[in-house]
C-alpha cells in the first residue's frame, strides 16, 4: 500500500490514486474525513504535489493556513481528482506487493513507502 501510516480501510475493495496540488501561496491542510474507520490529513506546501490513495466517495477537505489559524476553503471529490496508476507507478499495487515478496528479510533500516509529496 502507498500509506503505511494510514491506509484505506482494507474492507473497501475500490480503491483510487489522487493527485491534489497546492497552487497557492499559502500552506494548506489537506484532510479526508468522511470514511468510515479512517483519517487522513496532509500539510500541502505551496506549488507542492500531494498523490495519496482513497475511496471515489471520500472529499478532500483544503484547509487555509493563517497565522493561528486554518479556514475550510474547499471541499473536492476524490474522484474529481482521480489519476490512472500508470502515471504514478509508485501506485502500482500488484508491482508494490511483488516487490515486498521480493524484499522480506530486509533490515529495519529500509525506507517506508508513504504518501508522496512533490
């Protein structure tokens, strides 16, 4: 999976990779909270590129960073966002889960996959 801190809950089966970009120039928080047993919130730097995974139904909520502040100034269906997992093949899950067949046994040192920020 691309989110090891916090997946999609394994019992939905239809998965979708987003890519959500900050256009602006302020930061900004990027937050899902309406699925059911799952929570997921990013800090989006300006001109940054955030891929992660969802369900179709989940809506990224953009938060608006201000001084001691964040203010609700968007909400986006996951699914409006959609890419297709050969553009990212970070996403590609059957090429993730051989390449973690490939690698059992490899020291705790290595890298963990998460949540991708350009």
């Amino acid at each position: 999976m691309a989110q090891l801190l916090d997946p999609v809950p394994s019992n939905q089966p239809e998965r979708i990779f987003c890519c959500y970009v900050n256009a602006t120039s302020q930061i900004q928080i990027a937050r899902i909270t309406n699925v059911a047993n799952w929570y997921f919130e990013r800090v989006v730097f300006p001109g940054q590129r955030l891929l992660f995974e969802a369900l179709p139904e989940a809506l990224l909520e953009i938060h608006t960073g201000m001084m001691a502040s964040a203010i609700l100034s968007d909400k986006i269906s996951c699914a409006q966002l959609c890419i297709e997992a050969e553009v990212y093949p970070a996403f590609d899950t059957a090429t993730e889960q051989r390449q973690e067949e490939n690698n059992e046994g490899l020291s705790a040192t290595e890298p963990l996959a998460a949540t991708v920020l350009t």
